[in-house]
DNA sequence: CTGAAAGCGCTAACAA
DNA sequence: TTGTTAGCGCTTTCAG
C-alpha cells in the first residue's frame, strides 16, 4: 500500500536511483526527467521513507526534546518555539517528558539516542558529569544549565535575581526571603547565588528556604514559613511557586503586597491574571526554544556523521563549536510588590516606587542577536 | 562509533540473526546463548536502531500527536498523559502543533504518516471528508471530533454545557450568552447545540457571540459585546476566553459575579486562581490522551501490517474496530456565577445555591471504565 | 536451537 | 546524465 521509490522508478520509466537523485540531488537529473519524476511521485503520492534514508545517510532529521514536566506552563511556550523552528528546518521533533527525574531523564537520551540527530535537554536534573558523558553519544544542547564543553542556552536568572532584589530593597525591604527551587537545578542555584549576593550589598537578610518542588503546592506549603519567619518580601523561584505562595498568604490572612510582598520568575501567562497580578522576572522562553534548535542544527550541519564503505563512522575534522548563550530577562513590576516597613528611610531616591513597570519583549528570531555570547 | 547488532555477534561468538533473536523473540534462543549475548550486549551499550527494525516489520513503535496549540493550557496535560501512556507501551511520541491551521494539519499527517504507526489528532480544525480520507493514510484516532468510521475519544460537553446552563436558569438568569469557539471545532457546535436546547427548555434567551479565537484575547474581545447586550450570565467556549472575559468585564467595571455571572469549559489549573475563581465544565484531559493512545495502540496490535513476499503489503482480515469513547464532564461550581435578576422567583426550588460544589475527579487508568462506548 | 541468505526503502560510489 | 551495485541495521524465512 504505501508508495515507495520503486513505483515511482516503474511509473515513470527510470531506475529508482535516478528517483532519488531527484529527490535528494535534483541538480544531478536532467530537468526532464526530472519533472517527469516529481510528476509521477506528485500523483502516486509519493514520500521519501525518512528512516530508510536515516539507515545510510546517518541523519534523521528528527530531533528529541526532553522537558521535565510539560505541564508546568514554563515550558509549553519553549516546546513551541522549538518544534516550530525545527519543523521550518524539515525537522520533526520528539518530545518527552521526565516527570522531574534525572534518572529518566538518562532512559531517555539512550532510548531517543539513535532515532534523533540531536537532543534538547531542558533544564535537566542530572549532574554535570553524567550529561557530559551522554553528550558523547547523541549532540546535546543543554537550556537551563551551563556546562563547560557543550552548548548552552542560558537566560540571565542571576541578572534577573538582582534586579528583583534590588527593587524589593529599593521598596524598603530588609527581611527576605528565597524559596528555592528543585535540587539539581542550576537556575535555582544561580537565583539563589545572585540573591544572596544582593541581598547583601543592599544590607538586607536573606532566608533561604528549599529546596522545593517548582509547583503551586511548593509555594503554598512555604506559606506558614514565610509567614512565621517574618519576612516582609519573598522571590520564589518561579512563578508557579509565588502563585502557590499567594494562594497560601491569602489562606493565612496575609495581605499582599501590603504585607509580605511577592516576586516570581518566568513571566508565564498566568501571572497576568492573579490578584494580585505577579510581579516577576520574566525569561525569554520562546527564544530559548529557537535558539536551542538552532544550536543543535548548527552543530548537525558541521558535523558529518557517516563515511561509506567499512561501515565505519568517521568523525571528520571539524571540532564542535559549544557557543554558550545568555539570553537576557526583566524585571516586569505589576501590584504583588508594595513598600516595605523602611520605605521612604535610609535609602531616600530610590525607595519610592521604583523604575516603571516594563513590558516583556520576547526577543525576534536571530540567534546571536537574541543574546550575548559568553563563550565559544 | 554506533554499536550494532553485528559488535554484539562478534563479541559473543553468534551469528547476527541469534542476537536478533534474542532481543525480538528471546524464546526461541537456548538460555546459555541469551544470556551470554544479553551480557554482551549490555557492557557494549548495544541498543537496536528501531527504525532499521520498523523498514522490515513495519512498525516504527512511534506515534504522532497533533495539537492545534500547544501554548493553550488546555492541551499540556492531554499531551502529558499521552506521551507517559505511549512510554509505559514502549512507544516515542512526535508532538507537532498547527497554530489552529487545517492545512498545517494536512500536512503534518502526511509527514508524518511514514515514520509513525499511528497519529492522534486532537481537536481537529479541518473537514471530516479530509479526515476519513487521510485515516486511508495512516491510522488516526480522534479527539474532541466525531466521526462515524474512525475511533473517537469525546468529552461530554454537551452534557457539561447543559449543567452549566441550568445552573444559570436555576440561579435565576434568563438573559444568557453563549461565546463561540473556532470554526471548524466539534466541540464548540455540541456545546452550542446543547446550550441553545437546555436554554430553551428553562425559558431563557440565549444570545451567541462567535466565531472567536479560542484564547483570551477572544473573549476579552467579546467583553462589551457581552457588556452591551444586557445579558447577565456568559457561558465561554472554553476556560481561556471566560478568564479573557473576567478580564475585559473588570475593566468595563463590571462585576462578576455580581452583575454578569461567567462559566467556562475545560478546568484548567489556571482556573481556580482567577479572582473569581472560574465556575466550570471540567474536561478529563488526561484520562482523553490515555484513551486515545490505548485505541491507537490497540488497534496497531490488531491490524498487522507487512507480510514478508513480493513485498506487497496485505492487510490481513481484521476490519479496524472503531469503538467511540464518550468520557464524562463535571461542572465544578465556584464563585464566578450567582445569583441573578430572577433569583427566588418562578423556580422557587432551584434558585438558591443550586447543588454543591464538585470536585473535579480524573478517571483512573482503564479504558473502557472512563467512559460509555457509544457505538461500535 | 542456530546459521545462511534475502530484503525492507533508500543512498552513494562507480561505470557506462 | 543514467544505470548498476553494494549495503545502512535489522528481521525473518528456510535449512541444517
């Protein structure tokens, strides 16, 4: 029943490798025929069998996408981006799901392995070491995670972190807290890195609280901590959890933002419609997906994957390029921050209301213009 | 670099066809031989290419999953439990979305009828003429459409909408709106036709405002459409655009529920942190993409695919069995709907409070108990 | 129970 | 420019 390179071949009277040369090298064929083929293929509805082409030129032309939970909405944005940039490259996409856990996350690679030519690993939990090692046997591009040897995709959660901090202390808040996010987690370490830091430059404390799962629930069991602990304002380390958070406070009595206030990170679209809306770091998830793909086709052209004849695979002459990107984020100031108990003292300019609110700009299309390059 | 069943022979002393045995018909290798070439395979890292297998068995172990917008909340679960369900059965699961394009669909079964067994096509926007003739491609299982010779996993939202409205008449509203989803969508005409006939039986006018995009934007559009037709209870397509509406009556300085009184469809997570929280129709879209992916595999193991021979494919006896699972709706009651103008009177029963609230409660695991066959 | 051989649909040298 | 041939990694008759 289905149509293959042979029925093509008989219909239109040439040999099946002069099919496949139109399909695969059409400036190899002269035009007649040429158009006499893809007519032929056109009305026998013809389609090259992908995995068959796979078995000898080394390449798939699918490519795998391993999320750690796609319900949670951070990522359902990212898995569109991706798919979308990867469909308009004649790429298909894999997409799996780990439930947070590093040790599917492994499965996973090896099971996706030899049906893909690459494989996004988003924000995975596994260590450092075990990724490096899978690397070596699929191209991996890694989102949410920066590892020396392999390309990145990295938005600026430490940049993010600061200003979040910065405005709460410009608010005049010195009791904070952190809720921290999943073990394993380099966005999570890198927020709390950055938040200590500038917890303490603005002379403010900082309680870290965590780790936690990055979910609703997670935010709403830190609630009575929160509360109990003190603090006047909490960044979460995702909105999700400052959702959760809000949820929980309200439950408590406790008013938001003239009480405790609250700062999430992801920008996701729900933060728009709480009460109070969610003041958040927002990161450029769409973006991310974009240019993860591209870096896994990037390094997919460069590097040939099969040579005939012994069988043997040749990895011939080019070193893989591991650019690492750093996409940037923002502060988007909605109504969960309010002013804190020393508003208005010791730090008089700035403690006000702080810079404007900003509007999330979900950076175009161009990889490298969607960011800084920080290594190479 | 890849190993391959021919490393694995060598390094256990067999031929090819023993160690190929052993993975896809282990009985009918002698124990001793099994576990040595087991062993061998394993410290080699030996896992067979599956699509080098799928060119001779015909089965690619792989299924398709079209979504027509990833990004809507709706759908993450439904591709959540899909993919978790594909998984447990050893299958991988390419996830393609069509921004809500008929076309986009078309295309995408065709590229990917080769390479999958099976393809899921949830809330499918192009004609059923279009689907009958491309399940002649591939076999499809259907979500959220019905059609008469293709198997079908529904939602009740006939049922759910008609609980929605006579929760509303009982409420006391008469002036009701109902707001449209996209052209093209089943479920969108079932809860139209549903709504219109239990508005009719309570004595209420129903008004209906549509075709709309089902997103937020669409129902913060309709807001003073809504606002201007004096209408005091909205029914919305779906939980998308009755938070769009929220939105947009909160701007108009509307008030929900006290002035207008709003109910959507769908229960996503989202709607319980909406302020109102949303009154609902809960959809069990997890236990949909289980379904769906239990009849799509279901019928793969029933209809063999290639007989070895001349190399024609014989569909071999079994006519496809085309079971329609209807899966239940629920409206879960919370506090975007009250009482209106007619409270208390004519319906004297009914018009307090109605019945209390449900919970939403996702069917277990099994096929058939998750809902009714309704034809096969 | 195991080996030999053919072939799935396709591409890529090599010859003509 | 086209046909011939070998073979990608695997499964599956068919003998032995």
């Amino acid at each position: 029943m289905p149509v293959t390179i042979r029925d093509v071949a008989r219909a239109s009277g040439v040999h099946i490798s002069t099919v496949s040369r139109t399909f695969s090298a059409p400036h190899l064929v002269n035009p007649e025929t040429r158009v006499r083929v893809l007519a032929c293929a056109e009305d026998l509805g013809y389609r090259p069998n992908r995995a068959a082409r796979a078995l000898i030129t080394g390449r798939t032309h699918n490519i795998g996408l391993i999320i750690a939970d796609i319900a949670n909405p951070f990522f359902p944005p990212l898995i569109k981006a991706a798919e979308s940039q990867a469909r308009h490259r004649d790429y298909h996409v894999f997409v799996a799901d780990t439930n947070e856990d590093a040790a599917a996350e492994e499965e996973l690679v090896h099971a996706l392995a030899k049906q893909v030519d690459g494989v996004l690993l988003c924000s995975p939990r596994m260590s450092n070491s075990l990724i490096e090692q899978l690397s070596r046997e699929v191209p991996l591009v890694v989102v949410n995670r920066q590892l020396a040897g392999l390309p990145c995709v990295l938005m600026d959660v430490g940049q993010g972190a600061r200003s979040a901090i910065e405005h709460l202390a410009g608010l005049g808040h010195r009791e904070l807290a952190l809720l921290g996010g999943p073990r394993g987690s380099w966005t999570s370490r890198e927020i709390r890195r950055a938040a200590s830091a500038a917890a303490r430059a603005a002379g403010a404390d900082l309680t870290v609280l965590g780790p936690n799962p990055p979910t609703e629930t997670g935010g709403l069991a830190q609630a009575e901590q929160v509360h109990r602990a003190g603090v006047t304002a909490v960044l979460a380390y995702n909105d999700l959890m400052a959702i959760g958070l809000l949820e929980g406070l309200d439950a408590l009595g406790v008013r938001v933002p003239q009480e405790v206030s609250v700062v999430g990170v992801d920008d996701i679209s729900l933060s728009r419609l709480t009460r109070p809306k969610l003041t958040t770091v927002a990161t450029p998830t769409a973006a991310a997906g974009r240019t993860a793909v591209d870096m896994l086709l990037q390094q997919d052209t460069d590097l040939p994957r099969t040579t005939r004849g012994g069988g043997a695979t040749v990895a011939v002459g080019v070193r893989r390029t591991t650019a690492q990107v750093m996409l940037q984020t923002e502060l988007v100031i909605r109504d969960s921050t309010g002013p804190g108990p020393y508003a208005g003292r010791e730090r008089p300019g700035t403690a006000a209301a702080g810079p404007g609110p900003h509007r999330r700009a979900d950076p175009g299309n161009p990889v490298v213009a969607a960011g800084d390059v920080v290594a190479s």
